[in-house]
C-alpha cells in the first residue's frame, strides 16, 4: 500500500494570521451596543432595503456579471468612466483581486506600520513579502514608504483615511507618494471612509486615478451607506487594470440584490448628507469627552476614533474592555494593528455615543484621571 501524503495548502498559507472580525456579541447574547466595526448606526437607506426586497423575487437568476447598473450609477454620481469601475464582494475583494492580478513570489508590496490589515493577508496569500514602512505620528509616512521601494516593489497599499489610526494624507502627499514610486509600482489607494471625511486638503483618488496609469482607488458601500452585510466595493481604475481584474473575478462576484441595493443607496444623497453631518459633529464631540477624561485620542477623519489608555493596573485598554462589556458596549480591540494600549470606537448614535462617555467616565473615576 502506498503512504498517504498530506494534502497542503500552498507554501506560507498556513503562516498567515487569519483576520480576527470585531466582537459582534457578548457572553449571554442579548442587545448591545455594537461600535467594533465602523458600521453606520443608522443602517441602510430605506430605499436600499426596498430595492433589496424587489429584487428578492429574482433569485433564480444570475445577476448581471459585470454589475453594470451598480457601475453606471457610481458613473453618474462621480463623473466616471463606467467601464474603468470594477464591482466586487466588499473592497475586501478588490484589494485580494488586485494582490492576486499583480503580485507573486518574489514581489514585495508595502503597507504602512499600523495600515489595514487585509493588505499583509493579500500579500501573503499571493506568495509575495510584506514590507512595512514605519509611521510619524500615527499617519503614513511617504519618506518612509519610498525609503522601502527596491527593485521587488510591485505594490503600495495606503487606507486613506487609515483604519484603525484614523489619520489621513492630503492630497499633496498623495501625489509626492504616486510622484516618488517608480512608474512598474501600482498604488492601491483604499478610501473606504472617503465619504466621512471633511478635510479640505483631502482626495479620495479619483484624480490620480483619472490622470495616471498606475493608480487604483477603492471604495466601499460597507460604513457610510450601511450594506457591510451585503458586501459591496468598487475600484476606479486605469483601462488595463480594469481589465485584469476583470479577467480573474469571479462572473457573478455582485449578487443581484447587492447591486439593485448600491444603485438605491447611491441616489439617497440626503440619507448620506445625514450620516456624514452626525458623524462630523459626534466626532468631534467624542474626541472631546474622551480627552476631558485623560485618555488619549488619536485624531481622527473618519467615523471612529482610536482611544489610548494607559498602560497602568486597573486603568488598561483590557480592563476598559471588560468594564464596557459589562455595560454591554462592544469596542474594538487592537492589539493585532499593535495597539496592546488602545481600543477603536466606532461614531454611534447621540444614546450610543452617551452611553460610551458614560461608561468611560464611571471606568477612569471621573475627569482627568486616567492617566
Ligand atoms: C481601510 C478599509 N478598507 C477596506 C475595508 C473593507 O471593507 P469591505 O470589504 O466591507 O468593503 C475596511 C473595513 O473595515 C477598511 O477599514
């Protein structure tokens, strides 16, 4: 008889440090505030989940394989080339898609200190090297990820505003980034939050995108328009991009209730302009609160906020866990982006929101004692 040999994944699979979601529950189950994912408090556009439920009756067909209409409406909003967006199953998807289209053993990409941790996953699992350029200040650094080109470099991945920092480049960053990379360097540049943000020294990529070839913008309608559940992304992307991606996608990666459920959500401007205004002003709000109690917060341009504690017996981020849990608040630990200190909260509703700061204010004693 012969022996039986172990059936292995490819070489490094098994060394990949699988993604860890945000809690979504708590010991008991029962209601809670969930602020661990970056979710809008406010769900979906109510005309999203009727153009969801329309398209319920038509289950037994394929959807359109290229998510035309979903494509044509993104278009119209942000003056686009159709044929140059790409759909996919949560930018999550696009961002695998590009790693697989672009990447492969002995290719390195590069992703900053604290950047979003999909991107090492994607590299990884194309069988290429991670690089890591360091940060200042919490923020991408572009010295620092041009001081990590070599002639390996095929990939740079920048979250723009970045998740869990929140931090952000401005657009004349961006370009000295896309101006420093060689010209074989594609630049992802990931503006999942693209919508939160009210910088006005701020470009989500589209610009780049239209007037380089080597640039890709990704965008989602999993945090402002509320569908994470559906998982919907698209990427803005140069012609030839576009259609390697389209190459390797699977044929139907946007199911037909996704895309009627983007096109409706897209057009409810006034259910965005709402998420967007709350968010700006419990943003700030939060930032305040939280820093009156002497804990530490990164600022931040998107629609959560890393908060510091101290690393102190009784007053640590792991204790601050367990205290909210038990006021069944769901933060978002993150120790995984190398934060051991600090926790993420997502912008909630004003009684989410309140619920937090109170929370907080019973954990560190009061006002300005926590550190
Ligand atoms: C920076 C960033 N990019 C991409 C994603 C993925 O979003 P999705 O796959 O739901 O579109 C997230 C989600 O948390 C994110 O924070």
């Amino acid at each position: 008889m012969t022996a039986k040999r172990a059936l292995r994944p490819r070489e490094g699979i098994l060394d990949i440090a699988p993604y860890v979601p945000g809690r979504s529950a708590l010991e008991g189950g029962g209601p809670a505030i969930k602020l661990s994912s970056n979710e809008t408090p406010f769900g979906p556009s109510p005309k999203a989940v009727e153009a969801y439920l329309a398209a319920g009756a038509n289950l037994s067909r394929y959807p359109d394989g290229s998510a035309r209409p979903l494509r044509e409406a993104i278009a119209k909003l942000y003056g686009l080339d159709p044929a140059r967006i790409v759909c996919g199953a949560g930018s999550d998807e696009l961002l695998n898609l590009l790693a697989a289209a672009y990447l492969g053993p002995g290719d390195e990409a590069i992703y900053s200190r604290h950047g979003f941790l999909v991107y090492r996953i994607a590299i990884l699992a194309m069988g290429a090297t991670p690089v890591v350029a360091q940060e200042v200040a919490l923020t991408a650094d572009v010295d620092a990820i041009l001081g990590c080109v070599t002639p390996a470099t095929r990939m740079v991945f920048l979250a723009n505003p970045n998740n869990p920092t929140g931090t952000y480049l401005g657009f004349d960053e961006v370009k000295r980034l896309r101006a420093g990379l060689p010209e074989t360097v594609l630049l992802v540049l990931d503006a999942a939050y693209a919508e939160y943000v009210r910088a006005n020294d701020y470009e989500s990529g589209i610009e780049l995108v239209a007037t380089t070839h080597n640039t890709v913008m990704t965008r989602t309608f999993s945090k402002i328009y509320g569908l994470a559940s559906l998982r919907i992304g698209w990427a803005y992307c140069p012609e030839a991009i576009a259609d390697a991606l389209n190459r390797i996608r699977g044929p139907f990666n946007v199911s037909g209730p996704a895309i009627a459920a983007g096109v409706a959500a897209l057009q409810d401007r006034a259910s965005v302009a709402r998420s967007a205004e709350h968010n700006e002003i419990w943003l700030g709000r939060m930032a305040e609160a939280l820093s009156a109690l002497g804990l530490m917060v990164t600022p931040s341009a998107a629609n959560f906020l890393l908060v510091h504690f101290p690393a102190a017996n009784g007053r640590s981020a792991v204790e601050a866990d367990k205290f909210l849990h038990s006021r069944r608040i769901i933060l978002r630990r993150v120790e995984e982006y190398g934060f051991p200190d600090a926790l993420r909260l997502t912008i909630g509703t004003e009684d989410d929101n309140r619920a937090v700061i109170e929370a907080l204010e019973a954990f560190t004693g009061g006002s300005g004692v926590a550190q």
